[in-house]
C-alpha cells in the first residue's frame, strides 16, 4: 500500500497541469515536476494529444486528455468529479487582464473552439481577443452610435460573422475579412437592445429582444428579421406597462425550438417556435410556459436581469433587487397562470374546486435558490460554469463574483474582480475559465493556477445584499 501523499504535492500539481496547457510551463520541465513528485501513478504521458491514466494522491483515478490548447477532459465517478472539479473552481484567479477598450466592457463571450474571445464596450468597439496571450487579434467600430451591448461570434462561420446589438436599438451583422470588418444594419429596436440568443449549432438564425418589448427572429441567408411578438404583461393591472421592457433572451439547447425572454416584470415566459406561422395569420405572443417564484407572483417591485438555459433544460433566472433562481421544465406555471398573489391564488382555486393535493404536490417543486450577490444598479447576467454546469455564477454591485453549487446552493467561492460593478461572467465551452467584465475598461481571464485555496469572506452576504433583501 503507497503511503499517504502530502496535499501540498497534489496542490502544486494541479497548477503545473495548467501551466503546463497555457504554455507558462515547458514540456520537459513538466515532465520532469511531475516525475519527481509523488502525484503520478502507472500511466502518464506529457505530448498534446496523448492520454494520460493519473492516480491522484493514490486516491483519484481520472483520464486527462490534451487537445490543442484547450485544458483537460475528466472521466471521473460520480462521486469523485466533485471533489476534483471543486479543487479547481477554488484555485481561480485571475490570469490575464485584456486591456485595450476605452469604456465599460458590457459584453464578453467565446467562440465555439475557446480559443477566441469577443468584447464590446461603450466606446462602440469590438475586439477578437486570443485571450491565452492577451493580445488583439482584430479590433474594429462596430457601426452602433451608442454602448454595444452584445457581441457574439456565430458558429461554423470560420470566426468570420458576428452579430451585435446595442443601446441604440440597432441588430448589426460583422463580416470579417481581409482588410478588417465590415458591418451592416439587419434589424432595429425602438429602445435598447440588450441580448440576442444564437440557434445552437446554426451559423445564420439568432433572436433578438429589446426594451420596447419586441422580440425578432433574423436569418443572415436572407438579412430578412422577423417580428415574432411584442411581449405584454400577464393582465391589466399594470396599466403603466403597455409591454414588458425585455433585457434577457435565451434558448434551450437541448431544444431548440424553445426560447425564454423576462425583463421588467416578476415572470419569465418560455416559447415555443414551431407554434409561429410565418406568414402571420396567427398571434403569437401567448408563452406555452411561465416560471416565478410563488413569492414573487404579483410583486411589481422586481424584474429580471439575466437568463440562461443548461444542457439539460434548466433555466437559471436572476432577478434585480432578489436573488437567482434555478429551474426544472416540472416547475412551470402552465400557459394560463393566475396573476395575483399566491394567497390570493389559493383562495381562487378553493372557489373554482381545484385539487388541492395537486396543489401540495406543485408546491413541492420549488426553485433552487442562490444568495450573496447584489444586483440592483445594472442589467446583469447569470451563467453555468463548469463542464457539467455543476456550478452557478454571477457577478455583483460589490465587485465581486460569486460562485455556487448548483445542486443545494452552497456559496463555495466570491472573487475580488472589479473596484465597482461586475456585469458579465462568460464560462469557457470546454474548461475550468471564466470571462469577467463590467463597469472597468478591462476584461479579467479567471484560471484555476492559484497554490493556496481561498476560504470564504466574513458575512459576505450580509454586505453585499442590496437593502430590500434585507427583508427576505
């Protein structure tokens, strides 16, 4: 039986893997750390592209692939892939910091190979980055007049077409070629647009939505947007709300065909798009699903900042002045919710001989729920992390980004990323990186090469909860 091995040699290992990858550690310098130390088991190669059987402090037995420039793929147990992609979520921190935007970063995001990073920022900009040397690739005017809002990189295009959209309402299409970019208006908004969402897999179909409630579907074969709906609020009783004022819009993709948008008021609405007929003959604007709270029904003091679907069809909802919520396909509210409070709802189905132990059974599904984070000044966004989306990430008015377990909630790590306001966290599609910007000029690359783990901030979420949570 091999002894027990000291931590700090697994500790010290787990950063020369990264090292190693990003190209801060030689080939045979690595090689030579990892013979020397007491990390290795039976099998290890150290060639990209070669496999490698490692028996971690002769406990965890994991597969580490190499594949171009990207980290590592683990074929762990159920019980053991926790552990080991815990370890890496507390060794984050920050690698590299781009630095060339000329006012607040409000989008970032990477292309499907990871190997490509894209930012807008308010001075109307937008830059290719490669961001493992930190260098430009491209940097180009967007077209917009006001903040670029969202940029993103359209897939099986080569990284030559990128669609943006912005402040001033305009839907703009980027070709990258030879001699620099070139833009041109697809769509607009009647007010900010904040997000569009990209059909998975598709190199041409993407969606739009904007503060004037609007949401548009735009095929780049054609530079032809349709206007799908205006979405609307639930009822009349918010006579001061003619539309919903959208800020998220995401879809599902594990299903394509459905998408979710929220904005301004406590509901997100899930739609389906094989119920559109393109040649207008029927509405629709009717959600086959919405999902809130049961708190939150009826509270016309909140509204929704940032969305995001996993791979298996849950959606994250974060909400300004409250938390982030997560939700199951079981958890929806049907077409046809009741629009009032959830007492109120109750005594409504007593009148009408609703079953009540349906009810009960209902009213078991609750979203998971994730606190800490502040989010009441900006329109911010919400995200998995990690290869399984085994975590939750957002970042916060404090400066600061908070990460949880997605399964029960636990706030395992908050990060000092900004002096003020973080707005954007960005997963990479195939490791442990995260992408952070927000009110600062500059973007922040979060790798997982720090020796020593940090341990959790006193009362952090007593400082950063905004005053109205206070109450919850």
């Amino acid at each position: 039986m091999k002894n027990k091995r000291a931590r700090t040699s697994v500790d010290k290992a787990v950063v020369d893997v990264w090292q190693r990858e990003v190209g801060e550690l030689s080939t045979r310098n690595f090689a030579h750390r990892l013979a020397a130390s007491e990390f290795c088991g039976d099998k290890v190669g150290f060639a990209r592209g070669e496999v490698c059987e490692v028996l971690l402090a002769g406990a965890v037995e994991c597969l580490v692939v190499f594949s171009g420039r990207h980290f590592i793929d683990f074929s762990l147990s159920e019980f053991e892939r926790p552990q080991w992609a815990n370890d890496l979520v507390l060794r984050l921190e920050i690698y590299k910091k781009l630095e060339k935007h000329r006012g607040c970063v409000n989008t970032v995001s990477f292309n499907a190979d990871g190997n490509i990073l894209v930012s807008g920022s308010d001075d109307k900009r937008v830059i290719l980055w490669d961001w493992e040397t930190g260098n430009a690739k491209l940097t180009f005017q967007s077209g917009h007049v006001n903040n670029v809002f969202q940029a993103k990189i359209m897939p099986y295009s080569d990284d030559r077409s990128l669609v943006t959209c912005a402040a001033d309402g305009q839907v703009r299409h980027a070709q990258i070629l030879e001699r620099g970019a070139e833009t041109k208006l697809l769509a607009k908004h009647q007010g900010r647009a904040h997000k569009l969402a990209i059909e998975p897999g598709s190199p041409y179909i993407f969606y739009t939505c904007g503060e004037d409630g609007l949401v548009q579907h735009i095929d780049l074969r054609t530079a032809a947007s349709t206007e799908l709906f205006t979405c609307c609020p639930i009822d009349d009783s918010r006579a001061y709300m003619p539309f919903i004022h959208l800020n998220a819009i995401t879809i599902d993709p594990r299903n394509p065909n459905l998408f979710a948008v929220a904005g301004s008021d406590e509901y997100t609405r899930l739609y389906d798009i094989r119920k559109y007929k393109w040649d207008g003959s029927t509405d629709f604007g009717q959600p086959t699903d919405y999902f809130c709270p049961a708190h939150l029904i009826g509270d016309d003091q909140v509204g929704i900042t940032g969305l995001a679907f996993s791979d298996q069809s849950e959606l994250l909802v974060s909400y300004n002045d409250e938390f982030i919520y997560l939700f199951t396909r079981d958890m929806g509210l049907g077409p046809n919710p009741i629009p009032s409070s959830p007492l109120s709802a109750c005594n409504k189905a007593s009148d009408i001989g609703l079953d009540h132990s349906a009810m009960d059974a209902n009213e078991k599904a609750i979203p998971q729920v994730y606190k800490g984070h502040r989010n009441c000044e900006t329109v911010k966004g919400v995200n998995f992390f990690g290869p399984k989306a085994d975590y939750v990430v957002s970042g916060s008015d404090c400066g600061r980004i908070f990460i949880w377990k997605k399964k029960g909630g636990e706030l395992i790590r908050v990060m000092e990323a900004d002096k003020d306001v973080v707005n954007c966290i960005e997963s990479h599609p195939h490791t442990t990186v995260l992408a952070s910007s927000g009110i600062e000029s500059d973007i922040k690359i979060w790798t997982p090469k720090a020796i020593d783990k940090p341990t959790l901030p006193a009362n952090v979420e007593q400082v950063c909860l905004c005053p109205s949570n206070l109450l919850h």
